[in-house]
C-alpha cells in the first residue's frame, strides 16, 4: 500500500507554528538572562541603612546536586 505525499499547506502550517515556538523559547530565555543580569549586577543588594544595622545582603551563585542554585544570603 502506497502513501499519498503530504499535502503542501499542511506542511507550511506545522513549519509556522515550529517558527513560532522557537521564537518564544528564544524570547524567554534573552528575557531571563536580562532579569538575571539586572538581579546580579544592576540590584543595591545592602540597601539603605544597612550600615547602621549591621545587615549585609548578597547574592549568591553556585553549583549543588547537579543542578544551578541562585540565592540571597544576608549575615551580621
């Protein structure tokens, strides 16, 4: 039994939407490193006052069970 060949729009719709998708996953990725970029070098992470009350505030980066661990750590 043989097979008809693929209907030409039918192609053209499912290339479109592939398109698409990949467009979206490239904006979300350039959207979260720029909101990674801005956290890590563009964010006062002291803050005001924490001078005066002896808070330190810093973001922290690094490796844990495989995986990427991104935080905040604050000490006296």
């Amino acid at each position: 039994m043989s097979r008809a060949p693929p209907r030409r729009g039918t192609n053209d719709g499912a290339s479109r939407r592939e398109v698409r998708t990949d467009v979206l996953i490239a904006s979300t990725a350039v959207l979260g490193v720029a909101t990674a970029v801005v956290g890590v070098f563009f964010t006062e992470w002291s803050g005001r006052g924490s001078e005066r009350s002896g808070l330190r505030t810093a973001p922290s980066l690094g490796l844990r069970d495989g995986g990427l661990q991104v935080g905040v750590v604050r000490s006296f």
